[in-house]
C-alpha cells in the first residue's frame, strides 16, 4: 500500500476536485466574463480515459472521494459514462458532482442509474431576474425543473451552493432558505471569493456568513450548530432549532478552512493543483500523453501535495495574489 498523501503540514489528503471542461451554458459574473470568454481548445481537454486513469493513481494514493466540476460538467457529452467509472473504481467510497442544474433535468436519469447520489445544485436566486443579471442567461426556470427530477428520482443528498454577493442577494437568503426547508435540501452560502475573470471582487462585496446567519435567525427562526460537526469539513452547519431543515455555510474569506484541506484539483486540461488559490501548477496531462507509468503520475501527485502552502493568503491584504485562471478555469 503506497504511503498517504501527507503534506508538510500534517494534512492528509484524500479528496479530489476533477474538473471536466471549462465551458459553461451561463455566464455568472463572479466566475466568467460576460464576452469573449477564452476557452482551452477541445484537443487540450482530457478525455475521460485519462481522467479515469488520473482518478485510479490517486485513489491508489488514498483518495476516498471525488467531485466532478467544471466550467459546467453536464455540457461535457455523456457525462455519466465518466460517473459510472468513477463510482465504480475500487476504494473509490464518494462521488459527488457539483452543476449548475441548466441541464440536470434531462440528464438526471442516466447519471442516477450511473450510481450517482450526491449533487451540488448551484443558485443563488429564486428571482428570475435577479437570476439573469447574476448568470446573464434566463435559464432559472430549467435549474429548478433540474431540482424537480434530481428529487423525483431520489437523489441525496442534494445541496444548493448559493454565492453569497453582497448588495445583491440580500433579498435572497431568506427565500432559499425557506425553498431548502420546504424541499429537504440544505442550502450552502458561499461568500464570495476573488476568483472571478473581471476582478470585480472586493472585500466589501462578501456578504459575511455571521451576517447571513442573523438574518436567517431574523427572517425564520433561531439556529444552533450542528453538534458533532466533522473538523475536516469546510462547511460551517447549522439547524433550525424548530427542527426544519439545515444550512451550510463556505467562509472561505471570514473563516478560511485552510488548516483542514484535504483536496487537490486537476483542471479539465490537465492541471494539478494543491489549492483553488494556488499560483503554480502541475502539468499531468504531458505525461498522461507522453507515455509516462503510472509510478511517475503518482510521484507528481506526491510532490504536489508536498510542496502545499499553509493556505491562501486573502485576508493578508496586499500579500494576496489571486490565482492566473478565474473559477470557472479551475474547477469549483
Ligand atoms: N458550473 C457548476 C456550478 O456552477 O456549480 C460547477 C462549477 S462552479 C465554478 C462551482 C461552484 O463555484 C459554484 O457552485 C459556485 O457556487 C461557486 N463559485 C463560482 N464563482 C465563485 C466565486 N467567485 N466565489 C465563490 N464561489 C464561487
Ligand atoms: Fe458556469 Fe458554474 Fe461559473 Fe456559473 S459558477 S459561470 S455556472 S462554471
């Protein structure tokens, strides 16, 4: 059994963020630029027997659970040929995909039978107009067509990722919330990170997870921790004391979760990446085509994960440098 990937930190790592194209069917303006987005061409995508083969080093290595991403993964053809690959690899113990439900509805079912359970559904909004100037796409009523089937069909659990902007989605934090009780399904607030493609994000634009908290509690009703919370997970979790429903909240700018991270990335061409803000990355994809063993693939990984920072650096002021690609280049 090869050793665990360990960094110099103590943090093990045994989660993976494969992202399978860098497309997207909408334009969310804290991710994409709303023109001339520039994307990687076709041939510098890996295809999906060379994500596989990634996938089973690092599963060899220890990774227990996967995440597929993107851009958005459903625009990738036949997405759940992937899926089934991966929910079947040995040791493989998780397979999640994150999507921004534009296309969930007509593929739910052929991703289910692929054995997926697990979805991420991102929305911010259930405002269609608020909707279409965050996405700059009028698509919210096929996201929510999108939920219908993934909860028709017994998808669980579902999560809904809701980025939380501030001067933007105020009126929205209590309304989802409400749409996450009613549905069973636990909304994320994300607060925004400086990850998007126009560097519009300023620090003054988060909209804190203590403020969404109080107007949660506000807006419903009290809420208290949920006991017992796993150290190693990023999101902060939180119940409705009257027994309905549940939030998470990603604080990734007030409460950064550096000193648990146990994931790595690799881009849809081929990047590795210790951290979604690192400013250096690993090329996989020349040796994946260049003929290398599977024992070289495994030492990059290695290497990667140790030479991982203590974490990212946004609450440093000027000291932060933001990553060379925006989100949707890396893989949320
Ligand atoms: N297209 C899919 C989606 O939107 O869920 C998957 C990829 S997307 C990059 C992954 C997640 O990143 C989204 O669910 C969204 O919540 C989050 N995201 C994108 N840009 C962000 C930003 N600047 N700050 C915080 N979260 C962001
Ligand atoms: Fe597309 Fe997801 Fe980025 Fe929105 S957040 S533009 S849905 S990749």
């Amino acid at each position: 059994m090869p050793a665990p990937l360990i960094d110099n930190y103590q943090r093990l790592h045994d989660n993976l963020r494969l992202s399978v194209t860098d497309r997207c069917n909408i334009r969310c303006f804290y991710c994409m630029p709303e023109k001339d987005v520039e994307f990687v061409p076709r041939a510098e995508i890996l295809r999906f027997e060379e994500m596989e083969r990634f996938a089973r080093i690092a599963v060899d290595l220890g990774v227990k659970k996967i995440r597929v991403t993107g851009g958005e993964p459903l625009v990738r053809k036949d997405l759940h040929i992937l899926v089934r690959k991966l929910v079947e690899m040995p040791g493989v113990e998780d397979v999640a995909l994150t999507t921004n439900g534009v296309l969930l509805a007509p593929q739910a079912e052929a991703l289910y039978d692929a054995g997926l359970r697990r979805l991420n559904i991102h929305l911010d909004t259930l405002d269609r107009a608020r909707f279409e100037e965050i996405t700059r796409r009028d698509e919210l009523h096929r996201v929510l067509e999108g939920i219908d089937a993934a909860q028709r069909l017994g998808f669980g659990p579902i999560k809904i990722n809701a980025v939380a902007v501030k001067g933007l989605v105020e009126q929205d934090i209590v309304p989802l919330a409400q749409f996450g009780r009613e549905r069973g399904i636990e909304i994320r607030y994300i607060e925004f990170m400086p990850l998007d493609a126009q560097n519009l994000w300023d620090r003054s634009r988060v909209l804190l997870a203590e403020n969404i908290l109080t107007m949660l509690a506000e807006g419903i009703g009290p809420l208290d921790p949920v006991p017992d919370p796993d150290p190693r997970a990023p999101a902060l979790e939180y119940r409705f004391r009257d027994g309905r429903g549940q939030v998470g909240f990603i604080a990734s700018v007030s409460r950064p979760f550096c000193l648990n991270c146990n994931r790595i990335r690799l881009t849809a061409d081929g990047k590795l990446r210790y951290c979604l803000f690192a400013i250096e990355e690993t090329d996989v994809k020349g040796l994946l085509r260049g003929g290398a063993p599977d024992e070289e693939i495994a030492e990059t990984i290695r290497a990667t994960v140790r030479a991982k920072w203590l974490g990212h650096e946004i609450n440093q002021g000027e000291r932060f440098v933001p990553p060379p690609r925006p989100m949707y280049a890396i893989g949320g």
